[in-house]
C-alpha cells in the first residue's frame, strides 16, 4: 500500500494513518511528526524549521522533499507508506513523484477528508498528544483515563504550539491557498479518493477502507 492522505489541519490525517499502519503494516511517515521531532531535538533541520512551525507556515518546499527522501529510502517503507501531511504543495507533488520514480514505486490513492472548517476547529482545540509515544486524544471526545496521562505509555499529555486559535487561523489560511490545490491535481492523475471526514472515527475507518477497496474489520 502506498498512499497519500490529504485534508486540511486537524482533519483526522493521523488518526486514519496510525490505524492504517497498526491494521496494514504500512509505514506511516508524519512530516509533522519529523519535524516537531528535530526542532524538540534542536537539530539544525529542528532550527530551520521552528520558525515556521511557530507561525503556522510551511517549511520550505527543498528542506521537506529532502527529508521525505531520506526517509522513504528506509527499509520499514519498502512495504508501503501512508503519507500524512505531505505532499502540501504542487512542487512537493512533482518532488514526490520524481521520489518514487526513482525508487520504482507508484501511489494507489490519494484519500482527501473533506470536513467542515467549524468540525476542524473543535477537533484541534481539543487535541492533546503523548510527549512519549505520540498518542492521540481529545479533551472532550477522546480523553485519557487520567488526566494529563497518557493511557498507552503513561506519558505527558500535553498541547501543540501551533493548536493556538491564532496559528490554527494561519494554518488554515495556508491550507486553502496551498495544499487545497493538490486535490484538483490528483484527481487529473485519477489518484483521488474524496471521503466524507465528518463523523466518528470508526465511521471515517470504515469510509477509509471502503475507499481502499478493503475490509475495516
Ligand atoms: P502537521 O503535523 O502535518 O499538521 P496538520 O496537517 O496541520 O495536521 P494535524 O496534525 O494538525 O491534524 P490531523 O489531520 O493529523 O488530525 P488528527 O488526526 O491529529 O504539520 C504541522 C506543521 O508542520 C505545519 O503547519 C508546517 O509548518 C509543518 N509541515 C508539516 N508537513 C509539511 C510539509 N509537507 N511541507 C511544509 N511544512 C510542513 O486529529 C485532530 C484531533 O481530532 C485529535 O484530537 C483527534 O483525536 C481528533 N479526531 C480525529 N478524528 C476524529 C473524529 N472522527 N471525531 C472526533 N475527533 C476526531
């Protein structure tokens, strides 16, 4: 399985992609994830990218194709992907497609979680992540047992930076005038697999594989 998934902040991206990965053993490669990663880190890949992150823009289109490079030449990938988060832009696209030519490979799907921007404003104000394991909850939908605990690892729970409602209004000025271009792009490939991404997260499962041509259970 190699495929991408599309959506704007707080769609429902990684959720869908964790479980992808636990159910497929596909590998899910975050570049959210990495980049948070290196800048906790204080990389120098952590130092060019803090500042963007902080303010809810994109890190420079060179600087993630490099890092989505490396890391698709990993071995863990050789039995597919699920790409959450990237590609963003039309130049990553080309950069990705020029990736995959390289190594042999092709995408299968490109599955986009259309949702209501108010849905996706609920869901990233309540959203809470493991420091240890990157386990995710929700305040209101999804909380851990113990407040402030992870239930997986008993790791902190804490807030992103970017989960601020004035990063969170960037983002999604970001995402619209950026990313939300892709899906005309990838429907032109014949790649494009729209799914409804209002709902609970076993429906949207269900929609995800339905989509896959596969079964949930
Ligand atoms: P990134 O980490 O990729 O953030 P994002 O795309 O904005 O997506 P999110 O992680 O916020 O949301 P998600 O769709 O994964 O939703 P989730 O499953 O967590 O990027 C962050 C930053 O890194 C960017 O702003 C940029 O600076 C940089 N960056 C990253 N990639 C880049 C790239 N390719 N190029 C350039 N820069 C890049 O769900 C959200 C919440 O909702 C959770 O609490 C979850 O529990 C809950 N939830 C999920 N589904 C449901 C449901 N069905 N019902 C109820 N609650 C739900």
């Amino acid at each position: 399985m190699r495929v991408v998934f599309l959506g704007p902040p707080g769609a429902g991206k990684g959720t869908q992609a964790k479980f992808l990965q636990e159910k497929c053993g596909a590998c899910q490669v975050s570049t959210g994830d990495i980049l948070r990663k290196a800048v906790q880190d204080h990389t120098p890949l952590g130092k060019k990218a803090a500042e963007y992150l902080d303010k809810g823009e994109l890190v420079p289109d060179d600087v993630v194709l490099d890092l989505v490079a490396e890391r698709l030449r990993q071995k863990d990938c050789e039995k597919g992907f699920i790409l959450d988060g990237f590609p963003r832009t039309v130049a990553q696209a080309e950069g990705l497609e020029r990736i995959l030519e390289n190594l042999g490979w092709g995408l299968d799907s490109v599955l986009c979680l259309q949702l209501p921007q108010e849905v996706v404003i609920r869901r990233l104000s309540g959203r809470r992540n493991c420091r240890k394991c990157g386990g995710l909850y929700h305040a209101a939908w999804s909380p851990p047992r113990r407040d402030g605990v992870c239930d997986q690892c008993g790791g902190e729970l804490y807030q992103r930076q970017d989960d601020r409602e004035e990063t969170v209004a960037a983002r999604l000025r970001v995402f619209d005038a950026q990313t939300a271009p892709l899906a005309e792009y990838y429907r032109k490939k014949g790649l494009l697999r729209p799914i409804n991404g209002e709902g609970s997260v076993e429906e949207i499962r269900g929609r995800v594989f339905q989509a896959l041509g596969a079964k949930a259970a």
